[in-house]
C-alpha cells in the first residue's frame, strides 16, 4: 500500500486553511518563500469558533534553497516563526496532543507570499487514497 492513504494526506494549498487533526497524529507544515517570511500557526475548534494562536513551536527546519540540507533552529515556545531571505524553505510539525483541549484544527499562515503545503501524518484509519476524505 502507498503512503498516501496508509500513513499520510496531503494538502497542497495550505496557507491560511485550516485542517483537521482528529483523525491524524500531527501535521507537517512546509512553507516556501525565497524572500523569507513570518509564519504562524492558529488552532480552532471543530465548529469554526475559538480561533487563537498555538504557542507550543520550540524548533523547526530550514533550507536555504530547496533541496539543500536541513538546517534545525530552535526557540522559546511560540506561535510565529520567521525566516530570512536566506532560508527558502521552513518545516514546522505539529503533533495533536499539542492543540488546545477541545481545539481539532491547525494552521499555518504566511504573512507574505509564501506557500504552504500541510501533510498530515500518522493517519488513524488507512484507506485507499480516492477514499480518503476531504480536508477542507
């Protein structure tokens, strides 16, 4: 079985959408903008409502240019991480556990032009990847 449905789903659009964790152990968020930006990550409740930033990033990864090596970086607990013209790529994971109680979604917003994809790991129920439900 592939990836794809047995232990992951994949958004590919992802900046400023939120998705659900209820059915995943975590999410990987990776942000591209070659001028660098700030990104930070919200959590809400399953109805929509309770929309609030999630402190709980110590680390995360960069790439000067895709594909080069990750470099970690790490910092006091916070919701907003920033990246320079020189770190290309961020890579920034979220385990549910860390959502607030009774909060179910997360996401990640670029306050520039950078792009999100979101890939949500440890999927609870493996299905065939045309079964898998819909993120948003």
């Amino acid at each position: 079985m592939e990836a794809l449905g047995r232990s992951i789903n994949v958004l590919a659009n992802a900046d400023d959408v939120y998705v659900p964790l209820h059915n995943a152990g975590g999410v990987t968020f990776i942000g591209f903008n070659a001028a660098g930006d700030i990104w930070t990550l919200t959590e809400e409740k399953a109805d929509g409502s309770g929309d609030q930033v999630l402190a709980t990033i110590t680390r995360y990864y960069v790439q000067a240019t895709p594909g080069a090596a990750w470099v970690k970086v790490t910092q006091a607990a916070g919701a907003v991480v920033t990246t320079t013209g020189s770190q290309d790529v961020v890579c920034i994971e979220v385990d549910a556990p860390e959502l607030s109680a009774g909060y179910s979604r997360v996401k990640l917003t670029s306050t520039g032009a950078g792009t999100v994809t979101a890939i949500l790991r440890d999927l609870h129920v493996m299905r065939d990847p045309a079964n898998l439900p819909a993120l948003v």
